[in-house]
C-alpha cells in the first residue's frame, strides 16, 4: 500500500465513515465517547473467547499468547503486517488449522461457552456452524447450482428443498440476478468477483453462525470489493463475520472491532505474531493505544 | 549492448539500439534447434519401426489377414498359424492385471497422499515404490512364478491366466501408484479446503471432490501401465503362457482364466524362433497387431479422459 495515501485517507476519511456524529476535524476522541462505545459493546453477545492462543507450525512458534472477545452480529477485522499470524489466526476458529500437517493449536476457543479445542469437539461440526471465505476465489468444478447445493446437501437437505436453499443464497450473496439464468454452467466461467460472491453464497448456505473471511478481496478489482463489502455489511446483521485484510481503509469501512497484530523475530530469525491492540475499530484509526499501531496505520511501517 | 545509457543517449540512439540484432540469441536458437531435433528423432524412429513391421508383415497383413486373427497358433505352417489366441489370451490377462493392480495401486496411493502425508513412513514407501519401477519385468516373472504360480496354486490353480495376469499387476502395481500419487498431489489444496469449510468429512472431501478432480490422469496412468502390461513377454513366459495351448473344449469364459492361456508378445516370441523367412512374416504381422490394440486401449483412455473431464 502506498503510505502517503495510507496516511491520508486515515486522517480524512476514516473518521466519516466510522463515527458520523464525530466532527471532521476531530482527531481525538473524548473519554466519554470511548467510554459510550465501550458500553455499547458490553451490550452485544459474546460469541468467541480466546484464551492464551498459541499456535505453532512444528516446533516454531508462529502466534503467541492471543486473547481476545468476538461479539455477535459484528464485524471484527484482523490487521497487520505479513506473516503476523492473523490468517493463521482466522483459521483456528473453524479448526482449519487441523487440516495443516504439524500444526498444534495451544489455549482455549470458548465457542458459546464449548471449547472448541477440546477432544469430545468434531471440527466437521464446527466448520458446519463456522464458514470460511478464501482469499483466492476456489469454487468447486461444478456447476453454479451444485457449488451452492454441496453444502445443504451433505448436511441432509432434502432435494426438494434445495432449489430454495440455492436461490435463497444466491440472493443473499448478491449473485442471483446475475446467475439466475445460467445455475446449471460452470463456476468457472464467472469473473473473479462474482466466484467470491459465490462462495460467501456457498458459505452461508449451510446456515452458519460466524462467516470467516481470509483476505476475501486480494484478488479482486476496486468495484468488486466494493460489492463484496456492501455484502459483509449486509450480512452482519444475520451472521457474525470475522475478517483478515491488508487493506486498512477496508477493515476502517467494514468493521466494528479491529486488532492489530504484529509480529517479532527472535534471534534464530523466526518470526513470531502477537496481538499488539484490540478496540474499536474508530478508536483504532484514531487514537491507537499502541506506538506499533499507529506507526502502521499511518503508513510509516508495513 | 546492455550499457547503461542517459536517457538523452537512448533517445537518440533508440531506432539503432532497438533494431533486431542477427546472432544476439545464438544459444537460443540452437537450443530450439536441438530439441526440434530430438523430436524428429524419437519419432522418426517409431516411424521406421512400424514401417518395417508393416512392410515385412505385408503378406499376411494384405492377403490373410482374416484367417491369421481367426485361427490358432500351428506347428504345421506358417500359413497356417494364426494369433487368436495370443488376442484374447492377452486381453484376459491385461483385465485380470487391471483388476488387481489399479484398486491397490490407487488405494495406496490415496492412503500415501491423503493420510500418511508427510510422514517418514510415506516419505520411504514412496521412495520404494518409486525404486520398484525401475526393476526389471523378468524379475517380476521370478516373483510370479514363486508366489503366484507355486505358492498359492490353490487360488491360482497353477499356470494360469491369473497367475499370469497378478504377476503383470505386480509390475505395474508401482505405475499406478506413482502416477495416481501425482493425481492426487496435483489437487489443489484450496479445492480440499473450501470442502472442509462448508462442513464436510474427509470420506466426503475425498470421494466428492479430491477424486473425481484426480480421476481423469489416474485413469491415463492406469491404462498406459495396461499398455505396458499387454507388450510383456519375458515375466508371462516365465509364469507358463504356453505356445499354442489354448483349448477351449467345453469350458465357459470364466473357466479359461484358470486354464493354459498364451498373449501376443509371447506368441510374437515364438514366431520369431522359428526357422524360415515366412514365420518372420508371421512375426512382424503380429507386432502390428499388438500395436494396433495397444492403440487401442490408449485411445479408449483418452475417450475415457475427455468423457470424464467434461461431466461435472
């Protein structure tokens, strides 16, 4: 990201989108508003508590001692500079990580109060309630149709309920108009926009609870994120959405809650990602805790 | 040329400087040069050699052809043998090979790639199995005949089709497993996860995605190891394909697979041994043959490919 514009639209824009009872020109924010968004959250229910979160990739620690609240029917974003963990992060609440030859996930997920780590757990049901957008668009090779039916069908869906479940999706994701007419053709055959709006279609047809979503619009052009974020909006009031991004004027768009990582190296040259700041997403672009936060959020690291 | 120039020398220089140089890639040329080359070599070579096979094969290619895949084999005349048996001896053998070499090829090869990934124990099964390609077929024709043949005769009844047949499998038992490894391995790792994020098992990842994703090179694998298995002669004469012998009498295609068999390359072998230019004939007129049906089975697989490639 050029750090210039970086640096720009966080003092100028930022806060217009964020906090629209906020003056333009203000930079800080008062004790009492902190205060005002903090009781609101206290408000909203909590569906991820994280405990002590290490992960480690064999013997190498890759994320160290992350813990941290994630509220429902919010979007919180993880940022940060490369190799900070917040992917690997992202991925152990869907026990993605299990999936990772020599991948161990040490702490505690509390998911509704079960621990989502512990042995009576089966991650294939977590994943039904936990879904996950990838940063590269990867729909099956199937039909439009069949990518979205995978899911409810290997849930016990009934056929005759599927047309519904398809279209319901569909729409939902934005995609069915575009789609409609050609559900039986390849996914391939979409542009890249429309096959990541496919798969948060495909992702939020098994019903889920939280959507997680790993850098979604890396691989898209400005107006397809555009679309894609106006469907996280959407979508936050009936799902709890957790998002990864490197864009920091996207996670200021988007999100309610922001965390910051960053990550160390130790003097073997392992690099090692830790939480550095976790609030509210206005109070992270305006009046960061942390030295580290700020200097990356104004662009002059990362 | 490359010298770094100030951009007031490239202006003036430009229609000069970027004028197409002769001899500016001379390796690159003579690299292309080269490889065009070993192309026309490696296929050149086949060329003759099917041209002499059909040139010395002409006179029953041309004249007799009907009787000579018709009739059996006969120590009489040349004219009168014929490679009936060796067909059908060798497809039942090439089914009986494909029957046991490709579900415990692709078995193993989904156990080493999707459940033992990784592992030291994959990691030196791989690297034997990879070694086991390279041992020659007359050794597998030793194994056979010790295990198959003799040791469990009982199963196999002896010198029979499907003794034969499970030696080729085990030939080409490491064919199929290296190359359906390598289906398996090709499979994008996102397809794999974007099944597992909408909540499926492993046994549903595997068999509604990874598989049919990895379907079409297994199976182009598998035949061309069943191509190999249908040129083989030095491990099935080991293991008792016979000369000629191929009664069938009373008995119904099910009971030949446990009786005396021969294949083409066998038959081909022996053609080759006897004395006289007209059994020579005989030979090459079979090597065609054989080829023709290797052809064929390539091309039911690439059929097989395009047919399973677009129906998803």
């Amino acid at each position: 990201m050029n750090p210039e514009k970086a640096l720009m639209t966080d003092e100028s824009e930022a806060p217009e989108i964020l906090a629209p009872s906020e003056p333009h020109t203000q930079t800080r924010i008062d004790v009492s508003a902190v205060a005002a968004m903090a009781g609101q959250r206290a408000d909203t229910e909590t569906v991820f508590e994280c405990g002590d979160i290490n992960v480690y990739y064999g013997d190498f620690l890759a994320l160290r001692d992350v813990t941290l609240d994630i509220a429902a029917h919010e979007v919180t974003a993880f940022i940060g500079p490369s190799g900070c963990g917040k992917t690997t992060f992202l991925r152990c609440f869907n026990r993605m990580n299990d999936l990772i030859e020599g991948a161990r996930v040490d702490g505690t997920i509390h998911y509704h109060g079960v621990n989502l780590y512990q042995d009576e757990v089966d991650p294939v049901e977590v994943r039904r309630r936990v879904g996950m957008v990838f940063q590269k668009p990867n729909p099956f090779p199937k039909s439009i149709y069949d990518n979205i039916a995978y899911g409810p069908r290997l849930a016990g869906v009934k056929r005759s309920a599927l047309d519904d479940v398809v279209e319901g999706s569909l729409t939902r994701a934005a995609l069915w108009d575009e789609v409609k007419d050609r559900l039986k053709m390849s996914a391939y055959g979409l542009s890249g926009g429309q096959q990541q709006r496919l798969c948060i279609a495909r992702a939020i047809a098994v019903q889920p609870d939280v959507v997680l979503m790993d850098e979604p619009c890396s691989a898209l052009d400005p107006i397809a994120t555009g679309r894609i974020e106006e469907l996280i909006a959407e979508l936050k009031t009936e799902y709890t959405i957790i998002i990864v991004t490197h864009n920091m004027q996207q996670a200021a768009r988007i999100s309610d809650m922001t965390a910051f990582f960053s990550v160390q190296a130790n003097e073997m040259g392992h690099r090692t990602g830790e939480l550095v700041e976790y609030a509210p997403t206005s109070l992270i672009f305006t009046n960061p805790d942390d030295p580290r936060t700020e200097a990356y959020i104004t662009g002059r690291v990362g | 040329m490359s010298v770094l120039t100030t951009p007031a020398g490239i202006a003036t220089g430009a229609a000069d400087a970027l004028r197409r140089r002769p001899g500016a890639d001379v390796a690159g040329s003579a690299f292309k040069w080269l490889l065009i080359g070993a192309t026309v070599f490696a296929t050149g070579f086949l060329a003759v050699l099917l041209a002499v096979m059909i040139v010395d094969g002409w006179e029953v290619l041309s004249g007799n052809l009907w009787h000579f895949l018709t009739h059996g084999f006969s120590q009489r005349s040349a004219a009168e043998a014929g490679v009936w048996q060796g067909i059908l001896g060798s497809l039942q053998v090439a089914l009986v090979t494909g029957l046991f070499a490709v579900p415990t090829g692709v078995a193993t090869a989904i156990y080493l790639v999707e459940y033992a990934q990784g592992s030291r124990f994959a990691r030196i099964v791989e690297l034997n199995i990879r070694n086991l390609a390279g041992v020659p077929s007359i050794v597998y024709g030793l194994l056979g005949l010790a295990v198959f043949v003799q040791t469990i005769d009982g199963f196999t009844k002896g010198k029979t089709v499907i003794a034969g047949g499970m030696t080729l499998a085990a030939m080409v038992l490491p064919i199929v497993v290296i190359t359906s490894v390598e289906a398996l391995k090709a499979v994008p790792d996102s397809l794999r996860e974007a099944a597992y994020g909408v909540g499926a098992t492993k046994w549903e990842v595997l068999s509604r995605q990874v598989l049919p994703a990895a379907l079409s090179t297994i199976l182009t694998g598998t035949v061309l190891a069943l191509a190999r298995a249908l040129g083989e002669a030095a491990p099935l004469i080991l293991v008792g394909a016979a000369t000629g012998f191929m009664s069938f009498g009373d008995a119904n295609v099910f009971e030949t697979f446990t009786g005396p068999y021969t294949a083409l390359p066998v038959l081909i072998f022996n053609f080759a041994r006897q004395p006289g230019a007209d059994w020579g004939v005989n030979a090459a007129a079979a090597s065609v043959i054989i080829l023709v049906l290797v052809l064929a089975v390539n091309g039911l697989a690439i059929y097989l490919r395009n047919r399973f490639e677009k129906q998803w």
